[in-house]
C-alpha cells in the first residue's frame, strides 16, 4: 500500500464528531508526521551521533505537527520546557486556524527517536512514534522511569508489579497454556535489571536482553507470532504511557509505576492531576483516551517494520497505524517521490 508523502487534508470543525475526525484526517497527518522525522533521522543511521540523530527527528517532527490542523499540547515530550528546546511538556503545537475555523484539541504523547543508540549505529529496532487522544486521554507524566510489565491480549489481569517475578511468570505461561520455559521476556540490559534477569533465568522463561528502546518491544509482546510474551523491567515513564496507548489499541495489557523521579518532579506531578505518586497503574488508566491513534514508523530495521530505504529517485518507508475506537490497524508502505524525479515502484 503506497502514500503520498503530503496529504492534503481539510480543516475540521469543533462541533463534528471527534471520533470521525481523530479516525480519519487526523490520522492520516500523524502518519505524515512520523514518517517525515523518520525519514530525518534515518539520514543520521550509522554516525554514531545519537544527539544529532534525535535533534533532526525532533525538530522535523515538530515543524510538521505545525501544518496539522488541530489544537495541540505535548503532554508526553523530550522533557521539561527548560531542559527541551521544542516538543516539551505543554507546548503548543499545529496550525493557525484561518478566521471562521476552530480546530480540536488534541493531546499528543511523543518520542521522536525511540533508540536513539541504535539510530546511531546503525542497530535494529530505532522508530519514530507518537500517540494522539482527544483532551485529556493521555497520562501527563513528568519525564522520569516507570515499572512495567507489558503482555499480550490472553493475559489481562494475570500480572502485577508487586508479585514474585517466579509468579508473574507463572500466571503468563497459564494464561498462554504453555510451559513457563517456553516464554521469551525482553529486558533492557541494565545494571539496574541484575536482580530481575537473575529472577527470569531461577524461573526457567529465556531472555532477550536489549539494549536501547523498550517501547517496540512492548507492541511486539501483544502481536502474536512475535515470539515476544513479556517485556519487564524500569524503563522510561514517557515511553510507558506511549506503550499503553498501543496496549489500547491492540487490547493488549499493562501495569506501570512511576519511579526514578526527583523532589521537584514529585512537587509537579499535582499539577499533572497525579495525585498518589505510588500508583499502580493500568493501560486504560494510563492512556484513557476514548479516540487514541498511534503511529510508528521504521527508522532502522524492526521485527514489526522494516527501515527506511533510500533511492536515487525517492524513499520508502514502513509504517504502523493504529486507531482505538474502530479497531483498526494498518501497516502502510509509503513511497516518496523526489521533486522533478521519476520513480520506478520496487518491491
């Protein structure tokens, strides 16, 4: 299935349906955004500059959230207003409405360059993503580390952060009628994460240990035939709530806790609406949004997208588009054509 790179898309009115809206034009252009920053920093891929490779897709993901016509706020971004220079939390983005014309209101969670580190060398598993929700649908979490466990759709309810790793283990291997032996968890190679990994071996299941991006593997673990069941461990609380808003999409299950945060960020969290800091929370809590669309796109290659591919005459990418309130999910190939070239379809 091939895209245009620019998609023209009408102004849209407040007063329409928002389900109709967020479904459609609104997530074609958040197709258009991921796409452009991933095709941005796939130009880094292999520099082993990761703060360059995250600056393009930052920088070109926020320009072109500027042509989108809604009313944006960055509840989920690169960080706090005074240590991000663009996509912070609370930063407005989108296009100016023309007089006459008032656009919806749209919370937007986003990680421009999820692995940055493999972006840089040029290893698997580097997207490009970010979650949309009507007003409110979103977590607003400061930029600290979350506890998560991440499964597939056949396990809801069967973990819980405060359990036995042995028992978590146990009561995913149950609800997948299979031996605990059989199970693949992924975790980030962390030091944090000895006692974890020592506690998955002692319980039989294998282990994928990963280096950058926990957030890809999440989706992995509620596909089925990824051979991904869990993904465990301490990861980023930004990347915890973009997780859940896939969960949400995919009725996929997930269990987070803030951790890893400072006294000034504890101080904030009440003006996020967090009141209890120790809060075990679901995916639906997390991402509780009613009209969540999701979009990734393939910066280096990935076990659920491919990478971007560049050619004399233009680009392709792979694509994943997800939409909650009808239950769609779309992988797009798109194709961008340079200016004043011919392009040739390749396979």
């Amino acid at each position: 299935m091939a895209t245009q790179s620019q998609t023209q898309t009408k102004p849209f009115h407040l007063e329409d349906n928002v389900q109709t809206n967020l479904e459609s034009d609104l997530a074609l252009e958040m197709l258009r955004v991921v796409e452009s920053a991933a095709i941005a920093s796939a130009r880094e891929m292999g520099t082993g500059d990761r703060k360059k490779a995250d600056l393009v897709a930052t920088e070109t993901m926020r320009h072109v959230m500027d042509t989108v016509p809604m009313r944006g706020t960055i509840v989920i971004g690169e960080g706090e207003r005074d240590e991000a220079p663009m996509l912070y939390i609370g930063e407005k983005v989108g296009r100016t409405p023309p007089d006459g014309e008032v656009y919806p209101e749209v919370d937007i969670a986003v990680d421009p360059l999820e692995g940055t580190n493999l972006c840089a060398t040029g290893s698997p598993g580097s997207i490009c993503v970010l979650a949309a929700s009507e007003h409110g649908g979103l977590l607003h979490a400061p930029d600290c580390y979350m506890e998560k466990i991440v499964v597939g759709p056949a396990c809801k309810g069967s973990v819980d952060l405060d359990a036995p790793t042995a028992v978590n283990l146990r009561m995913i291997a149950k609800a997948l009628d299979r031996d605990v032996e059989d199970l693949v968890v992924i975790v980030l190679d962390r030091p944090r994460h000895q006692k974890l990994i020592a506690e998955i071996r002692a319980a039989g299941a294998l282990i994928k240990l990963i280096g950058d991006g926990d957030l890809a593997p999440g989706i992995a673990a509620a596909v089925s035939g990824t051979s991904v069941h869990a993904v465990m461990g301490t990861g980023g609380a930004p990347e915890g709530v973009i997780t859940a808003a896939a969960m949400r999409c995919l009725n996929g299950y997930m269990v987070g806790r803030l951790t890893g945060y400072t006294d000034e960020q504890r101080e904030r969290m009440t003006q996020y609406g967090i009141s209890d800091v120790h809060k075990t929370y679901t995916a639906d809590e997390l991402a509780p949004g009613k009209n969540i669309i999701f979009a990734a796109t393939g910066v280096t290659e990935g076990a659920l997208m491919q990478g971007v591919r560049f050619f004399g005459d233009g680009v392709r990418t792979s694509s994943l588009i997800m939409k909650m309130a009808s239950r769609k999910i779309r992988f797009v190939e798109s194709i961008h054509i340079e200016p004043d070239k011919e392009y040739s379809i390749r396979f």
